[in-house]
C-alpha cells in the first residue's frame, strides 16, 4: 500500500507556481516580496527582512498587482489559494 504524500504535491504546486510567476514576469526579488507577504508580514517587516525601504516594497507590490492582474494583497492571496494558477 502507497502512503500519501502531501508534502511532494505541496513541493509540486511550489515549482508550478514559481514556473506561472516567471512567466507572467515576476522577478526573483518580487517573489521574494511575495513569499514575505503570504506570510503577513506589513511593509515595514518586509523591507527590514529584504534590507530595502518600505517605499521599494510598495513598488513592488504595485508591479506585482499589475503583473498579475489583481488590485490587493487580499486578491494576491486568492489567486495564490485557488490552485488553477490562471491570471
């Protein structure tokens, strides 16, 4: 009997999810500012962890929204959740 493996689906959404970010442009440093922000961290937190100002982040997640075709970090949040990987 196979054991379920929730952790390599987990690893497999991870590489198809980096793979659809690069594709619709996101840079390394905005996945970065991504990943910070999934984890709820404010702007302040974010640029303290990435040693660049809050005014950067907000840059980024601007160009992040657009990229991706949302208007919020709540909307960032659903897409990321929905699993369908479509913008």
């Amino acid at each position: 009997m196979a054991l379920a493996n929730p952790g390599g689906r987990r690893k497999v959404e991870i590489v198809q999810w980096v793979e659809h970010l690069q594709k619709k442009g996101v840079t390394p440093r905005q996945m970065e500012v991504i990943h910070e922000a999934l984890k709820g961290l404010s702007e302040k937190d974010i640029a303290a962890r990435l040693s660049i100002s809050p005014t950067t982040v907000n840059t980024h997640l601007k160009n992040i929204y657009r990229k991706l075709g949302v208007n919020s970090r709540l909307q960032l949040f659903a897409k990321m959740n929905d699993g369908n990987h479509r913008f």
